[in-house]
C-alpha cells in the first residue's frame, strides 16, 4: 500500500453540512465526502485491491466507489483532514491479516486446579443441606 498514492487518488465534494451553524450553515458547504476508486487505485496491489473489495463490500457502491463523509466540524478544512485519517485508518484495518489460531491444549494442572475449585464448591453446597439430628 502506498499512502502518498492513494492520497492522490483521492476525490472530494463539499456539501452543505446539517447542525450547528446558524444562518451561516445554509451558505457554506462545510461537509465532506471522500469518493475512492478502488479498482482504479495505483497505490494498491491487486491482492489488496480484492481484500478491499471483499471485506469493504457493504461499503462500496454499485460502481466500486468507497465513500467516506464527516461533518463533525464547522470547518471544510477539519472535515477533510478528519475523513482522510478515517479513510487511512479504514484501509489498514482492512489490508491487516489476522494471526492464525493454533489449537492449544490445557495444562495438566490447570485441569486439575478446576476440578478441585468444582470440588470444593460441590462440598461448600452440599453442606448448606438440612442437618439430621436423628
């Protein structure tokens, strides 16, 4: 992955932002959304393109577009920087593979510690029975 292509692959549109703002809120477009081709994408192998692909696919359009949006701040500026880190942090998550489980057994005396604590608290209940006094 090379983030210093993607980043020019990156397309954005600004639109008008819903929330605080006033009357100001209706005259700027403070919101922001990132639009990345992945197919298209340079900055990616295919081997990462189709784990994108596959793991992203309720995320993407029809096209294979991935959309991002962020109108968390008042400021285009803030917003674009904020969904670009969302974006980067996204792909990563997506690329990183996870370990492989390796079947693993308990110990002897981790079975024997449970049996005994099993024990024990089988003697503790049994012992809150009524008492016979004959």
């Amino acid at each position: 992955m090379n983030k210093e292509q993607l980043l020019k692959e990156l397309q954005f549109k600004a639109v008008r932002s819903s929330g605080p703002g006033g009357q100001h809120v209706n005259k700027v477009a403070t919101k922001a959304i990132l639009l990345f081709k992945v197919a298209d994408s340079l900055g990616l192998s295919e081997p990462e393109k189709e784990r994108i692909s596959l793991k992203l696919s309720n995320r993407l359009t029809k096209e294979g577009v991935l959309s991002l949006q962020c109108d968390e701040s008042r400021s285009q500026a803030k917003n674009k920087e904020l969904v670009v880190n969302r974006f980067l942090a996204l792909i990563e998550a997506t690329l990183k593979v996870a370990k492989k489980r390796r079947k693993t057994k308990p110990s002897r005396s981790a079975i024997q510690k449970r049996l005994d604590s099993k024990k024990k608290v089988s003697q503790k209940k049994a012992s809150r029975g009524k008492v016979d006094l004959g």
